[in-house]
C-alpha cells in the first residue's frame, strides 16, 4: 500500500466550477497475490495447486465472474462521485448563501450605525 499527500488539487464539478483543496491519494496493490502465485508457478514451487485452483475459477465472462464484478464496481464508484460532486455542490452553495447572510448583516448593522443630520 502506498500512501501520499496531494497538495492543492483542483476537483472540477459537474457545473464547471473548481474546488480547491488538499486531498489523500491511497493506492492498494490490488494484484500482488496474483503476482506471488504466478511467481510461485514459474519457480514449480505450486505448479499443481494452481492447476486445481484454474480448473474451479469462474470464467471472466460468466456471471459473477470476475469481469461482471468490475462492472459492477465501476458503476458504484460512478454513483458515488456523482453523489459526492452532488454533496460538494450542495456544500458550496450553503457557503455561498452563508457568506451573502453575513455580508448583508454587516450593511445592516454598518447603516443603523451612521447617524443623520440633527435639526437644531
């Protein structure tokens, strides 16, 4: 597993508008258990229980095999960054309307404090 620090990516949203940040990069060796038994075949060590073990996999197309199962995962990843970029969205409009909120309390509160003409 290998772990890094992204500093200030841009995350470009579904309406164009770009949020800044940092973000984690976590990256999982998916593959190695393949790779040690491939290397374990090629050195004779299991060349038999790897026989057995292809024999009762489950072809790449069948169903619930492992091409079916990508597909699958595919798919709720894009789900969930559409409902993430949905959430960011959201996000940003609070801040938005927040900032808007604050900014006319202060006109408010900057005008009732000026004080007008005195009539003698």
């Amino acid at each position: 597993m290998v772990k890094g620090s992204l500093p200030d990516i841009a995350v470009t949203m579904a309406s164009g508008r770009e949020i800044h940040g940092a973000f984690s990069l976590i990256v999982d060796d998916v593959d190695s258990h393949a790779m040690l038994s491939e290397t374990a075949d090629l050195d004779g060590v299991s060349t038999e229980s790897s026989s057995q073990n292809s024999s009762s996999q489950t072809p790449l197309d069948s169903p619930g095999g492992p091409r079916e199962r990508i597909k699958q995962i595919q798919v709720e990843a894009e789900t969930r960054r559409g409902e993430f970029a949905r959430l960011l969205e959201e996000h940003a409009q609070v801040v938005r309307k927040l900032k808007m909120m604050e900014a006319e309390e202060q006109m408010t509160s900057s005008s009732s404090n000026v004080i007008g003409p005195t009539h003698a």
